[in-house]
C-alpha cells in the first residue's frame, strides 16, 4: 500500500557502529535501533588543567582558572526498546527471533562491555607460563551514529535492561535497554586508531554550528547594557 504521506521525509535510524578493532579498514556491524529513543540526555563536564599549582603570582593564578587540558568530558544517556513482536508476526523470515528472541540483539549490546573469550584465554596462557607482563584486553571501537551531526566513538559506562515479555520458552521478547555512554575523545585514543579523526571531525561539527547561530529578539539590548 503506498504511503499517504509521499512527500514526508525519511526517518533517519540511530545506531551503534562497532569495529573489530581500531585499526582503520576494520569490519563494522551496524546494530540499528529498533525505534529511535524519544529522549537523549547528555553532560559536560570542563577539564581544567590540573597541572596549574596556582602558587605563582596572583597574575599567574588567575590565567590558571581559565586553562583547560582540553575538551569537556560529555556523556550521553538513552533508552533503546526492543520488541519482537513484528517479527514474530513473519516466523518463516526471523527464525532465530522465532528460536531465540532478543537474547541475540541483547547479547550483541552486551558483548560491547565484555573482552572477548580469546584474549582471556590468551592472558590465562601466559599467566601459565609465568608471563609477568600480561596483555590488557582493548575494547572494540564503538561509534553512537544520531544523524549526520553527531557520530562519535563512545565507550558504554553503564548497561541496564530491563526484561518485560516472555515467549513460552522465557525467551525475552519485549525489553528496555538504558545505556550511558561516554564520549571519547581525541586524548582518549592513540595516533593510529580510525575514531580519532572522527572525534575531530565531531568538534568541527559543532564550531561549524556554532557558527551559523545568530542572536535572537532583545540581543541588541542586552548588548547596550554591555561595558563598551
């Protein structure tokens, strides 16, 4: 049936973009979400230099407050849902909802915040040996993609589902997924990792939009009150 809203833009889907590894060319799996989150919170926290004694001339001291050691730290917060229950409409199509229902997606989210089996069994071997100095496991190289202005590699901090609805088999089929994320940036990632451009990239972004802002009703007042 054709759509009785032809001309209506195109709902973009956000996702999490996950690379094998940092290295650029690495393959990606895309996990879309289902329905888009109706909220997106976010923070900004200043890094400031904390390098600065302030025990130097009261002149000193007083560039020392406005030093940073360099972007804010922001965190993002959202609730994806998940619900098998279009799929299952179409059993033939989705077999493994059919078998296993969102314990796969589930399990997908999940895995992010894991390292993986091979690394703990490779640590476990050298620990066997009497290897001192064991490999650490990295993450892979996550990106949150929310439209075009906003893809950025994010580290998941906090993970928190909440099962609603079982199939016969206790499979869920109905759940809510509330992720909290922390932005990486560019002095989070080493030289050779392909999500440092893209943390630079996401700073551009906002100057170039910062830059298209322009002042409202009442700036011209607020400006004659302003020392010149």
């Amino acid at each position: 049936m054709p759509s009785e809203f032809p001309g209506r833009p195109q709902l973009l889907k956000g996702a999490l973009v996950v690379y094998e590894s940092h290295t650029p060319g690495a393959a990606a799996k895309v996990i879309p979400f289902q329905y888009n989150p109706e909220q997106v919170s976010r923070g900004l926290e200043s890094q400031f230099d904390s390098s600065a004694t302030g025990s130097g001339s009261p002149g000193e001291a007083q560039e020392d407050v406005l030093r940073v050691a360099g972007p804010p730290r922001e965190t993002v917060n959202l609730t994806i849902i998940l619900n098998a229950a279009d799929l299952l409409e179409e059993p033939e199509k989705n077999q493994t909802i059919v078998e296993n229902g969102l314990h796969p997606v589930l399990a997908t989210l999940e895995m992010l915040l894991y390292p993986t089996s091979f690394q703990v069994l490779q640590n476990q071997e050298l620990a066997d040996r009497g290897e001192v100095q064991l490999n650490p496991a990295d993450l892979p190289l996550t990106l949150l993609v929310w439209g075009q202005s906003r893809v950025v590699p994010v580290l998941i901090t906090n993970f928190s589902v909440t099962e609603e609805n079982f199939d016969p088999k206790l499979n869920p089929i109905q759940a809510k997924v509330e992720l909290g994320l922390r932005v990486l940036t560019y002095m989070d990632l080493p030289m050779e990792s392909a999500g440092r451009n893209l943390c630079i990239a996401y700073q551009e972004q906002k100057e170039n939009l910062a830059n298209q802002y322009q002042a409202g009703d009442g700036a011209d007042q607020i400006s004659g009150l302003l020392p010149s």
